[in-house]
C-alpha cells in the first residue's frame, strides 16, 4: 500500500477534471460557525453531513476527543481567529460517543512511548520541566464530561469577544444523532 502515490494519482485526475469546482468558496464561514470536534475517523464525512454543512459553511477544528486543554495553545488562538478575523460567531463542541479520549489510560500510553524507543531521560527531562506527562495525555471519564470542560474552557477565556455563545453537542458516530449538552444561547442570558 502505497498512500502517497495513490494520492497523487487521484489528485492529478481530480484537478485535471475540475472536480474541485463544487467545492469553491472563500474564507469566510458562511453559516458564521466554528466547530471543535474530534479526529474519529468515523466522522470524516459523517458530522458534516449530519449537520448540514458544506464546504464554506464552517471553520472546523478536529483535536483527539474534542479536547482543548490549554488556554493558550494553537486550538484556543484558532478559536479566536475565527471569531476576531473570520467572522464566526458562534462555536459549538461537538463530542461523540465510545470516544478513544474516553479510554485513554495515560500510563499505558507512556509505557508504549518506552517500548518503541522514548528513553527514561527523556520522560524524566519532560517532568522536571514541568509538564505532568500524564495529566496531558489524559482524555476525559465520559464524554458529557469532556465537551462540558472544553466549552468551559472556551467560554471563561479572558480573551473571547463578550456575547458568543459556547455550545456544546454529542453526535453518535455510527446513525449521526445529535444531543444537546449546553446550550450556550441560554448560558448567555443567564449571564447578563
Ligand atoms: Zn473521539
């Protein structure tokens, strides 16, 4: 298997064939959205299509369950991109069920960093930087949980313009269903 050159192959008939014409559009989201979700390869096609979104729709940022941990990482300053630059004006979680975060044993993940090269110095110069290994590499209990946290995150962000809301969703990865978890239109009048 040859990932690369099957790649290339497609794309050279898919430019030649002008099969990108469907799916011109700009920057700009049209539907004035931003969604977090997750990298599960069962929502590659799936969420889209569950929610009704097509190319220009939406900003989409896909992370391992989810999750945003860190306040000022990449994810949160794409969050604010869109909002500050692209014209987003809301942000909706989107989490699914039998999520691999869900089941993440953070130990067992660092004893498979060990068993495929990752020296004891390297994790213990990791530590006494200050980084808990473990406590970055950990997923969440449920998934309700993990979505709760991350618009929480998004929400008490001391740089989100006021007045966006935060939503939060659960999709089911296998029929698309959606629920929702917070609703962040009714967090904002509680607010004010
Ligand atoms: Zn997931």
């Amino acid at each position: 298997m040859d990932n690369i050159k099957d790649i290339l192959e497609h794309n050279k008939h898919f430019v030649e064939n002008r099969e990108y014409e469907a799916y011109i559009s700009d920057k700009f989201p049209q539907k004035k959205m931003m969604i977090v979700t997750c990298m599960d390869t069962r929502l590659v096609e799936l969420l889209p299509k569950a929610m009704n979104l097509r190319n220009g729709d939406v900003k989409i940022i896909k992370t391992a369950g989810a999750i945003i941990s860190h306040p000022f990482g990449s994810a949160m300053r794409s969050i604010l991109v869109a909002l500050y630059e692209l014209g987003a004006e809301e942000v909706i979680v989107v989490g699914h069920h039998e999520c691999g975060m869900a089941a993440l044993n953070s130990d067992d993940m660092i004893h498979h960093m060990m068993d495929r090269g990752i020296s004891d110095t390297v994790l213990n110069t990791i530590e006494h930087s200050g980084i808990k290994l473990t406590r970055w590499l950990r997923g969440f209990d449920n998934v309700e949980e993990g979505v709760m946290e991350t618009v929480d995150l998004i929400r008490n962000h001391p740089l989100l313009p006021p007045g966006v809301p935060i939503h939060g969703m659960i999709i089911d990865p296998k029929t698309g269903a959606l629920d929702l978890v917070v609703d962040g239109n009714k967090n904002l009048t509680s607010q004010s």
